[in-house]
C-alpha cells in the first residue's frame, strides 16, 4: 500500500503539467508565508492606529478653536533661534598676506564680526597693523574701529587713527583708507602728519609708501625744519646779511592749497597761492617748488640703529626754492621784490629773480630791470637789462646796477650786450632841486676880497629846473653820501651845460637799493646839495658864453656856480682869464676875479682872424675885446665892467 501512495504521488507529480494544473512543492511556500504574515500584521496595526489619528486630529482642532476663542489656556511660544552678526563675533582676530614685491602686512584686532550682508566685509574694534615694504621700513597702525574687506584687502579706518613709521613719520588722523597690498594710506578728513622734515597739516592726504609719494590737499600748511647748522660768528657780515629767502638753517613755514613730496627726487612742488615764511621774510606766488636733502620720512629697518643716531643728521636741509608766476617778495624792513620767477640756492649762496623785476623801498624808492642776480658771499646785488633807478623825482638809467650790501656802494654802468647787438652806452641822471622851505631867510654870499670883472645875465637859470647828467658810469658811496660820475660827464640845469671828466654830486639822506634793518625802514630821501666837477670844466650860457677852468663847484642851495683854476670866459672871440669865476644863476651875473693869494698872475689872449692877439701877464683879471664883437653881443648891453679893491 505505501508503495502505492508513493507511486500515486509519482503518478500525480508526473502528470501534472499535462492537466494544466499549478502543482507547488512543499518546499517552496515559505516567502508566500512571511509576505502573508507582514499583511496581516499591518492591517491589524492600522485597525488601532487610524482611529487614534481621527482622535488626536478632532483633539487638536477642538484646542485651536477653543484657544482663538478665548475659552482654554494659550500655549507657551517657542523661541526659534536666530543666525545675526552679533552672534558671530571672534575674538583676537588676525589677517596677513604678502605683496607681490616682497613685503608683508598683517592686521590685527580686539573683536570681530562678519557682515552677512557683505560676507568679505569684518568689522573690527580695538586694530592694530603693520605694514613693512620690500626695504623693510615698517608703518604702524593702530585705530579704535575699522573694516577690513578680505577680498580687496582694503582696510578702513575710524576714530583716532595714528600712523607712526620708523622713519620718523606719525600720522594723526580721523579717517583713513588703507590699501595693505600696495601700501597707500589716503584720507579725506583733517589730518596732522609729523616727519623728519617737519609738519604738514591738510584737509586730505595720501601717502604712497612704496614710492616715497605724499599728496596734501586744501588748507595744506607745512613747517619745514632744517637740519641744524652752525650758528653764524658774530663779526660775520655776510652771514647777519644773508639771502633774502631760504636763508640756510632757519625754518620754512608755508602755505598752499596742494603739496606734492617726492622723496626719491627730493623735491616738494607747492601750488595755488602759495605764501611761504622765513625770518620775518614773506614770499607768495602761485608754484614754488623746493629741492631739498635728506628725507621727509628717513628709512627705518633697525630701530635701534635709528635710536642712536645722532639728532641733527635728522630732518631736511633746503638746496633750493623756485618760485614762478609773479613772485611777490617782502622783507622785514619793508623792502618788496617782485618778478615773473625767483631762485633761491642755499648751496651756492645765491638768488635770481628774473622778468620784470622791481625792487621796492618805501613808497618813492624804486629799481626795475630784466634780471637781479644776489651773491651772499661777495655781498653783491646785481641788476641789468634796462635799468631804471626811481627815488622821488629823481632818476637814474642805464643797463647794469651793482650794488655792494657790505660796503652800501652802487655802481652803474650801461655796457654793451655783443650777442645781441647791443652797444656800449652811456647812463644817465635826473636829479631834481629839492624847494626851499617857506619863510626861510635867503642866504647872502660874503663880499669877497679882489678886483673882479662882473659880466650880465647870460648865464641866469631857473633855480628849480633839474640837472640832468649824462656820463659813462656812475658810483654812489651811501656811507660819504657822494656820487661819481665818470667819463665824458654832461650836466644841464636849465639853459645852462657843464661839461667834464668827473662829476661828483654830494647829498643827504639814503640812496641806496637794499639797505637793512632798521635804516631802510627809517632812511630819509637822497637831496642834492652841491656838485664839483673835475678835469676840463666847461660851462656854456644860452647864448654860446663859455666858461672852462680846472675845477667847478655848484652850490645847489645857492643856486651858484664857482670855477677855479686857470679860468677862461669867452664870448665869440673875446676873451676874458682869471683865477676864479663866481655865476650867480639867480641873476645871471658872472664874476671873474684873481684870488688875493695868487703870485702867477693870469694869462689874457685873443685873436681876431689869422692874426694873433697880445699875450700878456696881469696880477688881476684882465681882458681883450673886439668892437665888433662886442656890437654884436649881448655884452656890450649887459655893461661888462671892472672892478677893483678900494
């Protein structure tokens, strides 16, 4: 039998497919199993949880509408926190990087916080930094705020800013930008900037550390401080009367609407209306540039190295000041120079003011010229080009004016200029006869002794005309208060000439172009007083009466003119010899007279065609006329006459 239900069981498993039955061996019925169990797991599970969810569901919405009712307690509120700035403040920050060139810098700070808005901005409090330059020279900062942007590495700068440098330089600012990598430091608020050279105070700045760059702009004023120098030994001269600006050792106060420094070339370029001060001297313009040495801001590196050197190598020292575009120059005294440019050289102790130059004393005392050239060591002011010497009504000209400050002697002269085809000339004077005060008492010449022939009025002048002087050079000693002129020397007052070899006028007063101190600002007008002429004098009347004779003195109070020596007055062919001759220009009136004291007698001659007079010796005045001359003259109406002593 079991044989059988084996079989049967073959029988069936084998037959099978041939009835189209699915047939599923025992084996295989274990995943059918675990996939029915799970489903029924869920279904149980979902029989007790969708009731508790409709539950909760209807709970809820009744405590909602019973809470926005007011009929049920509120339920706490929830605090959701929130990510700002405050809250990711750092502590002890530190930012640095390198520059292309070889230098570094690196910023530090108390506090900082990112800005979300700005995720490359940070705020900072409490900064500190530095910036060192490929030579090693450090800048120092510090701030009480400011805003570093990471990515531009640009640093702002607020509320008490100081920069300080190991050359010296310290800045004090109130806002500042600061570009890390290219080491440029601006700022468009007040600002104070103390360096090796001195101060500079300005509305804005930048300062441009790699290149040694620094642009002050509006309300710039600058103290520059020199090195110091030797004080000047008391007997020297040229030191008490030095350059009339950029006088070595003395600071330069100045200012300007912009500055520009190069301290690599050395030079400050000061522009729009430019006033600079030194020692009680002003000067303005629109530019002046300063060359200088030393440095604004000297290299740092070694600090302690910089500590120990000695303090006057610290600082700058002035080579040179050029002013341009109508220099404006006034000294203490009172004394003006203006011209188009002005060059100061510390170096060599000298000035130029060039174009249109006019040197000013007071309110009459005037020098104009082309071109002045000043020597502090040989004390000398030279002036040339058209040269016009202005005091009052008097006036001097010709084409080169040296003036000695040491000495107060003046020299002018009018030589040739062969590059441009210019001639030697001749220099010439107007002098002007000072009026006489009212109500004074006329002075009356002494009655001199002697027998004397007294002629008429050919030779009566305005007493107030001017003399006018033409001669080749004239020298003025402002200490004997003479004037020389010299060389061919031509002086008209009036209708009346004086010719000579020599003229020498003697005045009171100052005439002198650069006189210092106190006596220039205190110094009186030059007033002629007399003339004396030397070396052939020749005086000739309106009417072609002349007078020669050795020497000749003019009394210009007096209106009088005296010659002495072998004198000689002639009148066409009449001839009259004497000792001396007294012209009253007043009344025209002239004297001929031996002096008492003469022991040679005097010469007479005359001559009349080719036929020769008679020559004679006298112990006074004697002389020879002709008829028909004297017909022909004004002589014979003026009634000549001999005079002798009682």
């Amino acid at each position: 039998m079991a044989s059988g239900a084996i079989t049967s069981d073959n029988l069936a498993v084998a037959a099978a497919p041939a009835r189209g039955s699915s047939i599923v061996i025992a084996g295989d019925r274990s995943k059918s199993r675990k996939a029915a169990h799970r489903h029924s797991k869920r279904v149980r599970i979902l029989k007790f949880a969708l009731p508790l969810t409709a539950i909760a569901t209807t709970a809820i919405t009744t405590v909602n509408i019973l809470g926005n009712a007011g009929l049920a307690p509120s339920l706490p509120k929830l605090e959701v926190p929130q990510i700002v700035a405050d809250n990711l403040k750092m502590h002890n920050p530190h930012y640095e990087g390198f520059n292309d060139d070889g230098g570094r810098y690196w910023v530090k700070a108390e506090t900082a916080q990112q800005d979300l808005k700005t995720l490359t901005a940070i705020h900072l409090q409490g900064i500190t930094g530095e910036l060192t330059d490929p030579k090693k020279q450090k800048t120092n900062l510090v701030a009480a705020r400011g805003l570093f942007d990471n990515k531009s590495n640009v640093l702002e700068l607020y509320d008490s800013i100081e920069v300080t440098g190991d050359g010296g330089l310290t800045a004090k600012l109130t806002r500042a930008t600061i570009k890390t990598k290219e080491n440029i430091i601006t700022s468009d608020q007040p600002s104070v900037i103390t360096m090796g050279a001195g101060q500079i105070s300005s509305n804005q700045l930048t300062i441009r550390q790699k290149a040694k760059e620094y642009t002050f702009l509006e309300n710039v004023r600058t103290h520059m401080k020199p090195k110091d120098a030797p004080a000047p030994a008391p007997e020297d001269q040229s030191a008490q009367q030095s350059l009339p600006f950029g006088k070595p050792g003395e600071p330069v106060e100045v200012l300007a609407n912009r500055l520009d420094i190069d301290d690599v070339k050395k030079t400050a370029f000061y522009t729009g209306k430019v006033i600079a001060t030194q020692g009680g001297a002003t000067m303005t313009a629109p530019e002046m540039t300063v060359t200088y040495e030393g440095s604004v801001a000297p290299e740092g590196g070694d600090t302690t190295k910089a500590a120990a050197q000695d303090a006057s190598s610290q600082g700058t020292k002035v080579k040179q000041i050029v002013a341009t575009e109508s220099v404006v120059l006034t000294q203490p005294n009172g004394q003006t120079a203006t011209s188009h440019t002005a060059l100061f050289d510390t170096v060599s102790n000298t000035a130029v003011l060039e174009g249109d130059v006019v040197l000013s004393q007071g309110e009459d005392k005037k020098a104009v010229g082309d071109r002045l050239d000043y020597d502090q060591t040989a004390q000398t002011m030279v002036l040339t080009g058209p040269v016009v010497v202005t005091q009052g009504s008097n006036v001097l000209r010709g084409r080169r004016l040296t003036y000695h400050r040491a000495t107060s002697k003046m020299q002018l002269t009018a030589p040739g200029d062969a590059s441009n085809g210019i001639s030697p000339g001749r220099i010439t004077a107007h002098f002007v006869r000072p009026s006489a005060k009212p109500g004074a008492p006329a002075e009356e010449e002494e009655e001199e002794s002697g027998g004397g022939i007294s002629f008429g009025a050919a030779f009566k002048t305005d007493a107030n005309s001017p003399y006018d002087v033409v001669a080749e050079k004239l020298e003025v000693d402002d200490v004997a208060k003479t004037a020389v002129f010299t060389g061919n020397v031509s002086a008209v007052q009036g209708s009346i000439s004086m010719r000579s070899q020599e003229l020498t006028a003697f005045y009171t007063g100052n005439a002198g172009i650069a006189a210092d101190g106190d006596a220039a600002a205190s110094a009186t007008p030059a007033s002629l007083t007399h003339l004396t002429a030397r070396k052939k004098v020749v005086v000739t009347a309106k009417d072609g009466q002349t007078a020669t004779g050795d020497w000749a003195e003019v009394d210009v109070k007096k209106n009088t003119t005296t010659l002495g020596g072998a004198v000689v007055l002639t009148q066409g062919k009449n001839i009259v010899n004497g000792t001396r001759l007294v012209i009253d220009m007043n009344t025209g009136e002239a004297t001929i007279k031996t002096e008492p004291t003469a022991t040679s007698g005097t010469v007479m001659s005359s001559q009349d065609g080719a036929s020769k007079g008679e020559i004679f010796k006298a112990e006074r005045p004697s002389a020879v006329f002709y008829p028909g001359q004297l017909k022909k003259s004004k002589i014979q109406a003026d009634s000549w006459q001999v005079r002798t002593s009682p």
